[in-house]
C-alpha cells in the first residue's frame, strides 16, 4: 500500500467529517470536539486549522484514509494525526507521521494521547516520540476526565 501525503482539498472534509463521527474513533481518540456532528463547528474548525498550521490528508494508494497536522508555536509545536478506523493497523498511520516528520525537520515536538489508547502510542513509539509525563484531562468523547500521556521527539 503506498502511504502519501497532500495538501488538504475542500472535497476531503466530507471523508473527515464521516471519520470524525465514528463512535469507536471517537473513544479511541477521547480528546474530540464536544459535538463532532456540529458540521458548523467542523467547518469552523476546519478554516481555522487550515490557516494556522501545517495539515496534510493523508491518502493510502490514492484514497482519503485520514489526516496530519503540526500546529502551535515554535518550540511547543504539536503533531496530531486520524486515520479512518477501517485502516487502523495496518502501518497507515505510522508512514503518514514518519512523512509528515520528514516535512517539519524542526525539533522538539510534542504529542498527546488517551494513555490507554495503544494503537496512537505505538505509533509515535515507532516515530521516535518519547514520554515525558502524564496528565489528566477532560475527554469529551468519553465524558469523563482520563489519564493522558505527553510526549516528545528530541532532535
């Protein structure tokens, strides 16, 4: 299967938004919009984004399967990452973090995740991301405050 990244196009929010609403994504992710199926919002969100940092849909052998962003401030710069969950373990998610780390040579860069959610963490293991702490949040997926892990890729 060959893993590329692009920018994103207006006709990938549709796929997103579908992804976005998938209940067992959804708990995986734990860390989501207090309504995902608020399309407004989505939309909002999505402008928003799009503007203020480096977001890239991820396409396995040409299909929208998900997406890869860096945001934030310089030193403090976050990568986030969504793959459609009838890809999920398939190393999908792990070429797209690996190509996007290719286009953002800056160092450190931090990333978060649901401490129970394996599949996220594996995954920035095998990118190079190491823990640095644990947290606690409120998960709105999940409607609860959860424990969250913090990590970091030194350069």
């Amino acid at each position: 299967m060959q893993i590329t990244l692009r920018e994103v196009h207006d006709s990938d929010l549709p796929v997103f938004y579908r992804q976005m609403n998938d209940p067992e994504a959804l708990r995986m992710a734990a860390f989501t919009p207090k309504d995902p199926s608020d399309r407004e919002a989505f939309d909002a969100y999505w402008r928003h984004n799009r503007s203020i940092a480096l977001v890239r849909t991820v396409l396995a052998d040409g299909d929208v399967v998900g997406n890869a962003s860096v945001y934030g401030e310089p030193g403090e710069r976050e990568v986030a990452f969504w793959v459609d969950r009838a890809y999920w373990g398939r190393g999908i998610a792990t070429a797209a973090l690996r190509a996007l780390l290719a286009e953002v040579p800056e160092r450190p860069l931090y990333a978060r995740a649901a401490a129970d959610n394996s599949g996220s963490l594996r995954v920035l293991d095998k990118c190079g991301f190491r823990e640095t702490a644990r947290a606690r949040g409120f998960a709105q997926a999940r409607g609860t405050e959860i424990e969250e892990t913090v990590l970091v890729l030194e350069g």
